[in-house]
C-alpha cells in the first residue's frame, strides 16, 4: 500500500469537511483531486511566467514554449510515443471528438463500420453517431457478456470487412473492467481497422504502453490524474495524425495563408493546437505526470487494486447492498442500497461526507445487463485509505429507506 | 393543524405513501392532455406528466417515470392538489411551493401534504427532485393560457 502520508500533499484532503464530516472522496472517476505540486505548477506560470506560447521572441516567450514543450515530452514518455504524437487538447472528449471529426469524417464512406459497444462513455460514441449522420456510416455494437465485458470470441465474430474503426475505452467508467486492448488492436488490424482508445479511465491508475498496445489512436484527460482541468491529450500514430484534418483552424496551426484561400497547415501535433491553449493547465499537467511517477504507476494500481478487494470482501458481507461488478479490475464499484433508489442513497452518503456519483450512466447497458435503471459508483485513488473504506462501509451498513428520507426531516 | 405538519414522523410517512403509492401514476396518452418529457441533466429522474385543461380548469393530472423518492413523491402530491382546481387557485399554490422550497414564508394551509417537502432545501441539489413534476405542470399551464 502506498503510504497515507502522502494525502499531506492535498490541500483537500487536509481539513475540507462536508456536511459536517470529514471528507472521503470517492468519486475520482469523475475527477481527482490535486497536489500541492500541481497547484503551484500553475499558479507558477501566472506568477512568473505569463507571455503566451509559440508567439514571442523574447525570454518570457521562450521559458513559456520551454515549459510546454517539456509537458509534451514528459506526456510521450509517460505512455512510451514520440513527443510529436502528442497533442494537446481540451481533455478527453474533446480528443475523441477530434478523431470522429478529422478522421472519421475525412475517410470513412458509407456503409463503413465503426465498432463501439453498449458500455461507452457518451463521449466516445455520440461523435461517431455524428459521423455516421453525415457519412452514411453505421455503428454496431459489440455484445457484452454477462457480467458486461467484451469477450475477444466476441470481439473476432464482429470484425468483418466493412469494420474501418474500432472504438472503445480501455478501462469502463461503469463497471471498470480493463478490456483486451492488446488483443483487440491486433485483431483489427488484421482486417485493416483502426482502433481509438478511450484511455480516460486507464492512463490514470496503470502503466500504459501504447507501442505495446498498438493502438492508432489514445484520449485521455489531464483531470483524472491529478491534473488540471482544461487539458487532455490525443495520441495519434504520426502518419495518421499528418492525414487527418483539425476541427479548428486559424492562428498557431498554419504555417502561411494567402488571399486566394490557399491554407498550408503545420505538420502535427501543432496543426490541431490552433488558438492560445490552456498553457497553465499543461504545465501542470507535466507536474502531475512527475508526482504520479515518483508515485510509481504500478504502485498505485496496486494500491487501488488492494482497496478494491478490501472494500468488496466487506461489502458483499453487507445484506442491504448489491455490487454490479465485484470483479472490476480497478478502482470502480457500482452498487446500489436495495430499494432505495441511486439519488437518494446519494444524498445520505453525502449527508455523512461521503462524495460518490449517482447516474444512469449508460441507460442500456444498465437496464439489460445490470437490470436497474441508476446506480452508485464509488471510485479509488492512490490517495484513498482502508480507514476512508472502512468509514464508507459503515455508512453503507446504515443506509436504508427511513435513514435516507430522514435527511429532509 | 399546524402541529400535525410539524412532526416529522408524520412528514416522513406521507413522502413514503406517496413514493409506494404513488397517485395519479398512469399516463393516458390521450389527444386531449398535454404532456411534457422532463429529464434533466444533471439528475436521474426521468418523468413524462400529462395534463388536461379545458376553461381555465385543471381536469386532470398524470405522470410516470423513473424517479427518486422526492421526485415522485412531490409530483403525486402536485397531482392530487391541483386536480380540480382553477388555473389562478393553482398559480397561488405553486408560488407558495417554491416559497417554501426555497425556504422563504409560506401559506401551510394551502399546501397540505407538499408540506412534507419543506426540508428539502437541507439537501441543496435535491431542490430539482422535488420541482421537476411541479415544472412540468406550470409549463402547461402556460401552454394553455397562451404564452
Ligand atoms: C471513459 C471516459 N471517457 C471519456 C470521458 C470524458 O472525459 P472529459 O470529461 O474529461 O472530457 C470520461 C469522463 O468521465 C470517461 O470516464
């Protein structure tokens, strides 16, 4: 286990109470809260750095364009790619949708397939169904087992020749099984597919490699890993990345314009960073990724992993509560109090300072294969204890319909 | 009166009678009602209440949906206290629900059984639970008055 003295490095995590109770903090699937570090790296460069990146010649202009090139650097060594397949982008979603929008819309014909499956965080398949709007593309959806992940039989039935892309999230923002994306990038490119990771909730908590994992294309958000908000990464295997088209033009993307129309981009990554970016989010994104190395990566999907299992061996002793997936391979549990619906357990856990999520996430998926129409989710990081677990259980064990509905009372 | 409102247990039984039983809880899809989809955001609920309205007379209300304790149980009490009642009547109660969501000065009397929501403020983003059926029928009230 990682060593709680580390929470030392989260403001939040020292004295912030709600409702009366000291904070647990449940919910970093949603977000993660920061690090002293993280905090400083931004206010850093408001502090001391101030010019804009890319756009001046003098020695403020230079530290800045130094600062965020090393973030890009530090990001292509944290998933092993090279610095120039790393572009900066708003966070996940907004990487997603840029695949869907400069590649997907670019190349994908009628009749193409795009491959996605009935867990998918909204931001990983509402594009794609703006795509097939415009292009004439369908989506079909892999079947789940019935614990609700991909199966690699499964996956190799649906891959047929008019599957041009393959769209899926390593780790579920629901269930939280890591899915075989080794196996289903090599797959794929069998038939000649493209794969598209939504590593929103993977890059966070495990070492990801993704010249091991093949993959073409990788999102994720610098918010889940400590980082600030208002930065996430696309990663692009250069060659796709050079083909592709940005959803944004204008200043810092183009290399010369003239009057006749004629538009010579940048090569990538800068092609797709048009306009002044959240520079300060990306220098924190760079302390983030230092912190979480120190850390250790493998560390901390241990730590989770122990917490996991440590919180599913009590709550399985639990009569009033149902767990949807004891097995996650990470830090998510999705549960619910028997007969008291997801908000208004909420309420009550939050009552007790408890932050977890309530949501229907994805209405189909939970509806056929967990039968219920909301649930909660409670997720880990490095930073949660036993001791937080052990106070979530409590509250757990208390919870029920009159406790519920006493807190409006 | 006012002391029976005020005893919590009472409060409470009335939220779970109407959360297990809830009144009124079969739409019709009938031409004649108008009807409103409510599903928010940033809460689960997810409800469609009906409403007929003829000569400024609320005739009938209906609603269904999946919905939290607070949600349900505050639209089957709309329900019940606007079925029946003139279009300006149903103007004063719904103005005095949000005063006393809101946790301003209310009229007890007029509310009856919404009464047992007064402390739903307590827990601040449950406020839309217990406004999203009372939203849809103000919508349709407006509907029908023209504006
Ligand atoms: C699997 C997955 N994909 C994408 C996203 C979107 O991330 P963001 O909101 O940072 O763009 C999330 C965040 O909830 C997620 O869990």
């Amino acid at each position: 286990m990682i060593n709680a003295s580390i929470r030392k490095d989260f403001p939040m995590l020292n004295g912030r109470k709600m409702q009366g109770h000291d904070l647990v903090y449940l919910d970093n699937a949603a977000t993660t809260l920061k690090p002293q570090c993280v905090i400083d790296a931004v206010t850093h460069y408001y502090t001391h750095l101030g010019a804009n990146a890319h756009r001046g010649d003098y020695e403020l202009s230079f530290e800045v364009d130094t600062a965020y090139e090393g973030s890009r650097k530090a990001v292509a060594q944290l998933i092993n790619a090279d610095e120039k397949e790393i572009v900066f982008t708003s966070g996940a979603s907004a990487s997603l949708n840029l695949i869907a929008y400069g590649y997907g819309r670019k190349f994908l014909k009628e009749g193409d397939v795009i491959l996605s499956c009935e867990a998918e965080h909204a931001s990983d398949v509402l594009p794609w169904m703006k795509c097939c709007e415009e292009n004439g593309c369908v989506i079909e959806y892999i079947p789940l087992n019935d614990e609700g992940r991909i199966e690699i039989e499964t996956f190799k039935k649906c891959l047929h020749e008019k599957v041009k892309m393959v769209a899926l999230a390593h780790v579920n923002n629901v269930l939280g099984y890591e899915q075989p994306m080794a196996e289903i990038c090599a797959l794929a490119h069998q038939i000649g597919a493209i794969v598209s990771v939504d590593a929103a909730q993977s890059v966070p908590h495990m070492k990801i490699d993704v010249k091991k994992m093949d993959c073409d294309f990788l999102s994720f958000s610098g918010h889940k890993m400590c980082g600030p908000t208002g930065v996430g990464v696309l990663y692009g295997k250069y060659n796709l990345l050079q083909q592709m088209d940005p959803f944004m033009l204008g200043g810092g993307s183009n290399a010369r314009f003239d009057m006749c129309g004629n538009i010579l981009l940048k090569d990538a990554p800068y092609k797709f960073e048009t306009g002044t970016p959240a520079i300060e989010a990306v220098i924190g994104l760079h302390a983030a990724i230092d912190y979480l190395n120190q850390i250790g990566m493998e560390n901390i999907h241990q730590h989770e992993k122990e917490l996991h299992d440590y919180a599913i061996e009590k709550l399985m002793q639990l009569e009033n509560v149902h767990v949807y997936n004891p097995h996650a391979d990470g830090g998510i549990i999705t549960f619910n109090i028997k007969d008291v619906f997801a908000q208004d357990s909420a309420s009550f856990f939050n009552s007790q300072g408890i932050a977890l999520r309530a949501g229907q996430h994805c209405a189909k998926l939970l509806n056929e294969k967990l039968g219920t129409s909301a649930t909660l989710r409670a997720s880990f990081y490095f930073y949660n204890t036993k001791e937080e677990i052990d106070r979530f259980i409590e509250v757990c064990a208390q919870a029920n319909i009159e406790n519920c509905l006493n807190l409006f009372f | 009166m006012s002391g029976y409102f005020d005893d919590p247990m009472v409060l409470r039984e009335i939220l779970m009678d109407h959360y297990q039983y809830p009144r009124n809880h079969e739409l019709t899809h009938d031409e004649t009602y108008m009807s409103r989809h409510m599903a928010s955001d940033s809460c689960i609920d997810d409800i469609i209440v009906e409403a007929k309205i003829n000569d400024g007379v609320i005739e009938d209300i209906r609603f269904d949906g999946v919905a939290c304790t607070i949600s349900t149980a505050a639209t089957s009490i709309m329900s019940e206290l606007l079925k029946g009642k003139q279009l300006e009547e149903a103007h004063t109660i719904i103005d005095n629900y949000h005063q006393m969501i809101d946790g301003k000065a209310y009229d007890e009397e007029m509310l009856e059984e919404a009464v047992a929501l007064k402390g739903v403020g307590k827990q601040a983003n449950r406020i839309k639970c217990a406004t999203i059926g009372w939203k849809a029928i103000e919508e349709m009230i407006e509907e029908s008055e023209g504006k």
